[in-house]
C-alpha cells in the first residue's frame, strides 16, 4: 500500500513523522567515488505553475499545448487531505485507490453490513451513499506570490521575525484575493516551493457532496497484507469509485479523463497527476547524515514499539479502527527503513555529496552573493548544534501520541506548579483547566509507557538521571506497571487538591511527579534551543531553495509539498531477485498466489472470487512505470499522451523508498491498477455493468 499523506507531527521533541510513503532501498553499493549524482536526483515533480513543456519534446518528443496542461489539472483531485484523485466520466464520477477511500467507504456501512468483508456496489444512482465530511478539492486558480513574500521576508531582522513577516503575508494575501471576484468562494492556500525559492496562491473548488459508489473488498483491495506491500509482482484491486453531486444532482463536467482499458505498451510514455506528499530531496548531506545516524533509526524503534503494543491490544480488542492505525504503523516502518536503507547506501550518499559539490560550484560561478554561498556551512553548524540536543529534545519528551497520557499530564502539573510558586494569579485562573485524565485503555498506557522507559534507557543510558529514577532497579515493563499501579493522577480529589494548593506539585512524592520532575525542565530547555535551531534551519533552506531556483531555474523541480504535480515515466521491466520482472501482471497471477499460500489469511479471497470465469485469468491486473511517486500521490490517476487513464497508482516497489531524498531511477518502479484490470474485475465478478457501461462508453 503506497501510504497515504499526512502532514508532519511531532511525536517526540525533534522526532518527526510524515506517515508518507515509499520502500526500501537495495541498490548494489557500487564504489562511493563511482556515484555521479546531479540536479536530476532532485526527480520529476513537475508544477503546472510551470509546465515542462520544452522537458517533455525533448525527452519523448512530445509537445502539449497550455490546453493539454488545463485540461489535465482540472481533471485531477485532491481527495480530502491525504490522497490524490481524478474525475474520470463528465458525470462526476471520481476514481482513488482503496486504501485511501477505505475509511470513507466503511463510514456508510449500515447495521449489520461488514463492507470490508463484502465490498459495496451501487446499481443505481440512488443507492450511492454520501459520505459525510468527505471532500475533494479541484485546482483552478494559481497566482504567483514570490516577489511579495520574499520582500516581506527581507524587510524583516532575526529568522523569527523572518518567519512572521512570511506567515503575514500569507494572511494578508489570503484576505485580499477572498474578495477578487474571480476567486470569490474558492478555498486559497499558499504553496511553497524550493523551501522558499518560489511562492505560489493556489484557489480550489471544493465539492463537499461525495457519495461512494464502488469499493473492493479488503482482501482484494489490500490483497497480500503488509507481507506484499512495497514489493512487485503485485496482485492488489486498490482502486474505488466515488461520484461527486451539485444540488442533489451528479456534476455534469468536461473535465475528466477518458478510461482507456487497452492500457500501455512496453516503454510507452506515461504521466502521473497527483499530489505528492513530502519529499527533502534538497536536504543538505550534513542534515541526512543527521537523520541517518539519530532520527530515522529513534522514528522506526518507536513506530515498531507503538504497534506492537496496539497488535497485543487488537488481538481481543477486534476494533478496526486501532487495524488501521496498526496497517499505517506497519506501512510507516517500511517506508522508513527503506529509507534508512538509502541513507547508510554510500552509493546513494555518494551522489547526494557529489550534486551538492556541483550546486555550489554552479552557485558560485553564479556570483551569488557572498552571505548565500556560506548557507551549506551555516546548516552544517546547525545541524551539529541540533546533534547535541536530540538525546534529551527527543526521549524526555512528555507526548501523549507516545508514552501515554499518564506523564504528559504529570509535566503539565509541573508547569502548572511552576506557575502557582511565580504567577499565583494566574495559576488561580488556569485551575479549572487541571482535571484528572481519564484512561480507557490501561493496557495501551501501560505498554506504551513501558515502550517510552525501554527507549529512555537506549537512548540516555542507564547512569542518566531520568532512566535511575524511572526504572530503580525494575525492567521498563515493572517500572511502567509499578508508576501506573502508585500514580494517584487519576484521581480527581488528588488533582483537585494538588490545583488548590499549587505549590505542593513541587514537593509530592506521587512517582509520576518525581518523574516528571527531573525529565520536563530538560526537555524544555532542549526544546527550546532545538525550536530556535529550527527556525534558523528553516529560513537557511528557504536560502538554499532560492539559490537552487537561481541556477537551474524550472529545469529542476522543487520538492513535494502536497500540491499539485505532473510526472512523467515510461513502461519499463527491472531486474530484481535473479529474474526480470513483468511489465504487467494477471489475475491469474492472483490466483497462483492465493493457492500457493493455500488461502492464508493475507492472500485468502472471498467467496465471489473463488471460481472465477476463464475470461478473467489472461486479464491485467497491475503494471509498472518509471515514474516519481510518494506518499500523498496515493489515488493519482496514470494518463497517456491522449489523457486518457490508463492506470491509477497505488504503491512503489522496494527500491523506490529512498525516493523521500533522491530519485535514481534504475530499478525505481510505480505500482498501478491496470484500467483493463478494474474494467474486468467490475465485469466479471462484481457485475457492475451500470459502472463498465460508464467508464467504457459501452
């Protein structure tokens, strides 16, 4: 399952997640000194702010027109906040993958109804099923704001202020252009490109009536489980169909793309239209060493410990909504060790060190201004400033998301404390906000607070503090059972006492407080520090991002940021394992995987696909491409040269993960849904005639 976006989260201090997506790396360490690298790492992820016109004649020897970009922008979606989309008939109907409607789809099920187990199909207009909340988000309007930002932003002093003056504009241009008729109603975001080398208005049409209209079921949407994702040959039907209504009625549009279930050929060329999550492919290789010796390997031990304690959890709980969060867990784990993976590849680093030799010898030939060509030593000091704050930024760190309720609620009694002793009248008005957490799940708090211990320990070693405190003695698992049984923190006449007499928080005995105690002002006194360092970073990559924009221009395109790219590619096999993989696989292939694992739980099918007509096994089912695919890129339609949808993404293989810092397409693959696939799956077991008829024409 090629993982669906979301916008990064602080878990633990410096400790970032962006639960976006791709595999692992396994390119062959060639010699370091053997690695090229160059500005075409920074991969394919076009705007149509700035269409690749001249790119695409020279590289296939094709020459669209503005037309062709118009058309092909207003044709894609972006489906709620996390996925990508495409209207795909001119009545309304819109096309994703399943693991990114799977939510949205199992909201309308109605008592009695299990519609992972069963799919959902509606033969008629009526019985499509709206999904509340649900939206997508059509691009119609882009102005660029670079000129007026950037002014802004050097008009102002420290990098804090920087970052205001920056956050201003943005508001103020927000308020101005809600009243320009042409963009009147339209939702406005401003877009960020090369970390701040270019600015961008962006103004959607959002349609908020989206009813669902097919769905697969589970076992076919995420057919092969997680022992399947991120790899290839795959066998996976990730694809769902929704449809968007005006006034009760479905949208009548011509902007769509046409299905086309001939699908591709051997090297055709092929284009993605989506909205890529995050990529840092501009990160400087002092910050990926950063993040391949502390951040990435303190990310992947907490994600692994997290869904551990949620998969005990789960095993009696049965609950789908703590299997979704366990399926993101274990999706998230391995997309970045993939990446990690990357990061220890010398090969891979090699190339990195050599482009940005390249960069700053092309910056300086440029006669850039002095003060930018120190900007790479300037992160670089940052970055090693950082290195000494993560230990304690990051497994000191009281959030609730990782180590439980219990001990974020014990660093807010400190503050609170704090704040009784040095500001009484003040702590008198924040009294009512100090009440007794409750917990619902002792099991989950327990293990995750257990999980927080066993990685303070790892992390700042056993003669640190904090750790002597926590465990005395005990194993992480009896320290967390000991705290939790001897904690007073759920009881409101303890806290209520501990709100009136403020100052008695600095003095209780309660084990939690005395945890909290010794880890919070460091933390604190970390954070803060990192908080600055991070700002600086910020405003330093924003620097960079316009030196990059300065050199190679357009050429190059800018990171992903969640919005709107096109991406190009060519139908193409790799070699993997000793073989050559397929360009395409079959439904029979589906089968042969479903009987070779005798119907296990990850590959097992339902009833309606157990004998299926012989017209069905020769049929494609997915495919691959060369194309630059991550996290939020989930749902983006595959179109040809004609516009038509060909395919839909779901997935990348296992050497694509190091996509998130460098695009090396030798053995980078994308995984679609074949058009031909979906066509055939409706026809032959769902019987979804009304739903062929539509996409087909026939």
């Amino acid at each position: 399952m090629h993982q669906r976006y979301s916008r990064p989260i602080v878990l633990s201090g410096l400790l970032l997640l962006s639960l976006v997506p791709i595999s692992r790396a396994q390119f062959t360490p060639t010699a370091a000194d053997s690695a090229k690298g160059g500005p075409a790492d920074l991969g394919k992820m076009w705007t149509f702010d700035t269409p690749p016109t001249a790119y695409f004649q020279k590289t296939y020897n094709f020459v669209p027109d503005a037309n062709w970009f118009n058309e092909t922008r207003l044709a894609a979606l972006r489906f709620a906040d996390y996925c990508s989309a495409s209207f795909v008939s001119a009545n309304g109907l819109v096309m994703t993958n399943h693991h990114c409607a799977r939510e949205s789809g199992t909201g309308v099920q109605r008592k009695g109804e299990d519609l992972n187990a069963t799919g959902f199909y509606a033969k008629t207009l009526t019985e499509e099923r709206k999904v509340d909340g649900l939206f997508v988000d059509q691009l119609v309007s882009i102005e660029d704001i670079t000129s007026r930002v950037q002014t802004a932003m050097g008009q102002a002093g420290s990098e804090e202020d920087k970052l205001q003056a920056r956050e201003k504009t943005f508001d103020d241009i927000k308020k101005e252009y809600e009243t320009k008729a042409a963009w009147k109603g339209l939702q406005l975001q401003t877009i960020t490109f090369y970390n701040g080398g270019r600015y961008a208005l962006y103004g959607f049409k959002r349609y908020n009536d989206v009813r669902l209209v097919f769905m697969p079921e589970l076992q076919l949407g995420f057919f092969g489980g997680d022992y399947d994702n991120f790899t290839y040959p795959r066998y996976a039907l990730d694809c769902s169909f929704f449809r968007v209504y005006d006034n009760g009625k479905p949208l009548q549009t011509k902007h769509f793309f046409k299905f086309n279930p001939n699908g591709v050929r051997d090297g055709e060329p092929i284009f993605v239209v989506g909205n890529p999550g995050r990529t840092e492919r501009l990160k400087t290789v002092a910050e990926l060493e950063f993040d391949r010796d502390l951040q990435t390997p303190a990310t992947i031990e907490l994600l692994k410990n997290r869904s551990k304690a949620l998969q005990a959890y789960n095993a009696t709980a049965k609950n789908d909504s703590i299997l979704n969060e366990i399926f993101s867990y274990e999706n998230s784990i391995k997309a970045i060790s993939g990446q990690l993976a990357g990061l220890r590849d010398p090969y891979l680093m090699a190339r990195k060190a050599n482009f940005e030799k390249q960069f700053q010898a092309a910056a300086t030939a440029k006669n850039l201004p002095a003060d930018q060509l120190q900007t790479w030593n300037r992160l670089a000091d940052n970055t090693a400033k950082l290195r000494t704050l993560f230990k304690d930024a990051t497994y000191l760190a009281p959030n609730d998301r990782t180590v439980g309720m219990l001990l974020p609620f014990a660093a807010l009694l400190v503050q609170y404390g704090q704040l009784a002793t040095q500001r009484p009248q003040d702590a008198e008005r924040a009294r009512g906000l100090v009440v007794a957490p409750v917990i619902k799940n002792k099991q989950v708090e327990e293990a995750y607070l257990a999980a927080h211990l066993a990685e303070a320990q790892a992390g700042l070693g056993n003669d640190d503090p904090y750790v002597k405190a926590a465990l005395n003695g005990k194993t992480p698992a009896e320290a967390a059972a000991y705290l939790l049984k001897n904690t007073r923190l759920t009881d409101p006449a303890f806290i209520s006492d501990l709100a009136t007499r403020g100052g008695m928080i600095n003095s209780s005995s309660d084990p939690m407080l005395v945890l909290a105690r010794i880890g919070f002002p460091r933390y604190i006194q970390a954070a803060q520090q990192a908080q600055q360092l991070s700002q600086e970073q910020e405003v330093l990559r924003g620097q960079l991002g316009r030196m990059l924009y300065a050199v190679y221009g357009a050429a190059v395109p800018p990171d992903a940021t969640f919005s709107l790219r096109i991406n190009d590619g060519v139908v193409k096999s790799y070699d993997y394992n000793g073989t050559k993989a397929p360009i395409i696989t079959t439904f029979a292939g589906l089968y042969d995987r479903s009987y070779s694992f005798a119907g296990q739980s990850a590959w097992s099918l339902p009833a309606r696909w157990k004998n299926p007509p012989a017209a069905l096994l020769n049929q494609p089912m997915c495919f691959i491409s060369t194309n630059d695919i991550i996290g939020g890129n989930s749902g983006s339609p595959m179109i040809n040269k004609n516009r038509e949808a060909v395919g839909l993404v779901f997935d990348g293989n296992i050497e694509s993960l190091p996509g998130e810092f460098i695009f090396v397409p030798t053995a980078n693959r994308s995984i679609s849904v074949h058009a031909g696939g979906m066509v055939a799956a409706m026809r032959y077991i769902y019987k979804a005639d009304r739903l062929v008829g539509e996409l087909t024409g026939k």
